[in-house]
C-alpha cells in the first residue's frame, strides 16, 4: 500500500540512516519511517512536505520512497538540483538544461575556461611589454632615460581545481 503522508522532521540516527516523523491518517498517527534514496543522494526534506510513503516487505518496516515536488521546473530531458531554506525558498540549484547548457544558481553570469583566459591575458601582458619597449626607445632617443620593467600575470590563484569542463 501507498500512502500520501505529511513530514514533521527528520533526524539521522545512531548508524546514518535518515528517520523521519511523519503524519500518515491524522493527529494520532504518528509515525517514525526511515527514507529511501538513489545512491548518493542526501537530502533532507522541510517540514510540511508531502512523502510517498509504502509498506515493504518486512513487516512493521515502511519506507518513504519520493516526495511530491512543488518546485518543478526541468524541461523535457532536463534534471535540476536544488535546495531550499526551512520555508521552501530555493537557495541554490544546478540545472541541466536539455540543450546543453548548464545553469549554476542563475543565469547572471559566466563562468569562464581558465586556459583560453590565461593564455590571452598572457599574450596582452607581452604586447605591453613590447610597447613599454617602443616608449623606451623614443624616451632615450630624446635623451630622457626610461627602463620599463618586466610585467608579470598570474592568475594561477583564481583556477578552481575541483571544476572542470571540456
């Protein structure tokens, strides 16, 4: 049998699995159901939420099995993380959109391919320095006396080892 149930509050208990209390047919039904994820999933759903909730095969045991998203967005062949604050807010997502793109908390912004940018501003900072070298030249053959110095970039800092893409 499977039921719509509402989430009261969870906890992880001694071995760390998720336990959540739930209300299955009213006030005096109350109950303590452990929940069931694909591998390598964790989340923790907000109070109030609606559980699919399924007896198993070992008697006494229940499981809930999903939740009834009120969230849903994803197109046709799209998947989206997201999590919530306690009152149902998104506050962050990863949304895999079915053309190919990827979205990161929002569409404000870019992120940028470090190779390409590092290799570019590279190449800036040694046609400055061959200009810097030209003003040398014009300075001293007036009679001044200019030594540029040599420029450095490094952005090496700025690189996020734990993301990469193609």
């Amino acid at each position: 049998m499977v039921d719509l149930v509402k989430t009261i509050s969870s906890e992880i208990d001694s071995i760390g699995r998720r336990l959540l209390k739930l209300l299955r047919y009213g006030k005096s039904d109350v109950q303590n159901v452990y929940v069931a994820s694909p591998y390598g999933v964790d989340s923790n759903p907000i109070k109030g939420m609606i559980a699919v909730y399924a007896e198993s095969s070992v008697k006494g045991e229940p499981v809930v099995i999903g939740y009834i998203n009120k969230n849903q967005l994803a197109e046709i062949g799209e998947h989206r993380i997201f999590s919530t604050d306690d009152q149902g807010n998104i506050q962050g997502f990863i949304w895999l959109k079915n053309d190919g793109q990827i979205q990161l908390n929002g569409t404000g912004d870019n992120l940028v391919r470090y190779s390409p940018l590092n290799q570019e501003l590279q190449s800036f900072k040694d046609s400055i320095q061959t200009e810097l070298t030209k003003i040398q030249t014009g300075i001293v053959g007036a009679g001044g006396a200019y030594t540029p110095g040599i420029l450095e970039v490094d952005i090496s800092d700025s690189q996020i080892q734990e993301l990469e893409t193609t």
